[in-house]
C-alpha cells in the first residue's frame, strides 16, 4: 500500500512539472496584443516582450498572461515568431 501511495505521489509530481513546458500567453499593459511563447522562465517573458515590441514599435511591459489566445476585435494573437495566429492554445 505504501508503494502503491508513494508511486501515485511521483506521477503527481511528474504532470505537475510538466506544466512548466507548456506555452504561456503573455499580455501588455496598453497594448492589444498576447504573445505565446514555451515556457515560463525569464527567457521566454524576454522572448514574448520583444516581439510585442517588434509588432507594436515600442517597448511593452507585461500585464498577466494566459493559457491561450483566440484573435477578436480587440486582440490580436502572435507566436514567438512574431507571425499572427487565429487561434494558440498550450497543449
């Protein structure tokens, strides 16, 4: 039983790191946009802020983020590449 208890323990703990990996959705105070880039480290918040600088034309700070980003008439949606996407949800 004890086995059985501390097995179930490291599954848990394997899918709650995984999480670390899935795409973040990143948000801008006064900007329109969300930038979807892998990850959650300092890295990938570097990575979202430039391209939100290199679509936008100014420097970008960000407010919050997000599992996903569908485009509506009030944002717009773009990858870590800097290309617009209809639709980016993590997996």
């Amino acid at each position: 039983m004890k086995q059985l208890i501390l097995g179930a323990a490291a599954v848990l703990a394997v899918v709650g790191s995984a999480s670390v990996a899935e795409a973040k959705c990143f948000a801008f105070r006064g900007k329109d946009i969300k930038v979807c880039v892998d990850g959650d480290d300092n890295a990938a918040r570097r990575r979202a802020t430039s391209v939100c600088a290199d679509v936008t034309g100014s420097d970008c700070a960000i407010s919050g983020y997000s599992g996903e980003c569908q485009r509506s008439s009030s944002v717009r949606c773009y990858d870590g590449a800097g290309d617009e996407q209809r639709r980016i949800q993590s997996e």
